[in-house]
C-alpha cells in the first residue's frame, strides 16, 4: 500500500510540475512569436509610412486607397537635378554656383529617377505586397487618409494604416490575445499596430514608437 501510495504521490508531483511549466511556458512563447509577428507589421507600415510621404510631396495629400499608392511607387518618377563639375578651390569664397553655371564652370543635368528606386533602392521589393499584413492569408491593412483641423485652426493632410491584434495573432493562443487587448484597451490605446491618425496630429508616428 505504501508503495502505491509513493507511486501515486510520485505522479502527482510530476503532474503539477509539467502544469507549471506549462503555465510559464505558454505566455513566454506566445510573447516570442507576438513581438515577430508585429516586428513583421511595423516594417511593413514603415514601407506604407516612406510611400505615403512621397505620395503628398507631389500630390500635395495623401491617398487612402492602396491601388493609387502601388500604382505611384511602380509608375512615377521625379526630376533630379545633377550639377556637373565644380567651383576652383580658390574661387570657393567669391561665387556663386550659380555664377559658376554662367561661367560654363558647373553644367546642370536633369534625370528622372523612379519613385521605386528612391524608395527602395535596388534591392527587390514586393511593392504588391504593401497592403498585405504580414503572416495573414491575404488580409489587408486599413487604409485612410483625409484632412485635420488643428486647434489653431491649420489644415493638416492626415493618413492611418492599422492592423487589430485579433489579425496579426491569428491562430495563436485566444485568451493571451484577449488579456492584450483588455490591458491596451486600458492604457486607451488601439488593440493593434498603426501608423498615423486619422483624428489626430500625430506627425505620421507609429504607436510602436
């Protein structure tokens, strides 16, 4: 009897030792595999951020469709003026570039470069991609862009791209994702990743910065 009684004991203790692990475990995994998914996320909405940018510089607003932003950063170009040649070492302090044109001195050349290029430079971006939240089966990214009034009564051009927790976590354990909303939902913060708002001047920041 006794014999079984250690045995039964034995097990026990066993049992209660994997649940602890267990229960440890589980919240140190599921913070591991959070923070690459939403690493993943935040390079994603740092791309959308640097197009959105360039979008304004020339249209003068943002866009809130992600078809108009694809089809700039693989169609469009802007001018880059190149001077060629230089200003003598001993005539630095007494003209102008622009007299050092005029004297044949510097020549100015204008190129067109790709937004793609300026963007990403060479390396190969998949630009369709954009609007795809990283880790989903095709799910995209919201996506708005309008107009602010600030208390000084200033017109801003405002933009949002976002993505909920209950996307980016997709599959992962349901409870640890309730208890994250509920602790950002506290802290009267967006359950999820964005970048800009669309109800405040924000300067285009992201709430993982």
């Amino acid at each position: 009897m006794k014999i079984v009684i250690q045995i039964i004991l034995g097990a026990a203790i066993i049992a209660l030792g994997y649940i602890l692990w267990i229960s440890i475990d589980k919240p140190i995994k599921f913070q591991k595999e959070k923070d690459r998914r939403v690493g993943m996320v935040v390079e994603r909405l740092k791309d959308i951020r640097t197009s959105q940018m360039a979008y304004k510089e020339k249209y003068g607003k943002y866009t809130g469709h992600f078809d108009t932003l694809v089809e700039y950063i693989k169609h469009d170009s802007f001018a880059v003026v190149k001077a060629i040649g230089s200003i003598p070492e001993e005539l630095l302090d007494s003209i102008s570039e622009q007299e050092a044109v005029e004297m044949n001195m510097i020549t100015r050349d204008t190129v067109m470069m790709s937004i793609m290029d300026s963007l990403f430079g060479k390396r190969p971006y998949a630009v369709d991609s954009m609007c795809i939240i990283p880790n989903t089966v095709g799910q995209k990214f919201e996506l708005g862009a309008g107009e602010l009034q600030t208390g000084s009564k200033i017109i801003i051009q405002v933009f949002e791209a976002k993505a909920s927790n209950n996307i980016i976590l997709d599959g992962m354990d349901r409870q640890e994702i309730i208890n994250l909303n509920s602790e950002q939902k506290k802290l009267e913060r967006y359950q999820g990743v964005k970048v800009g708002s669309l109800t405040e001047a924000t300067n285009n920041a992201g709430n993982w910065e």
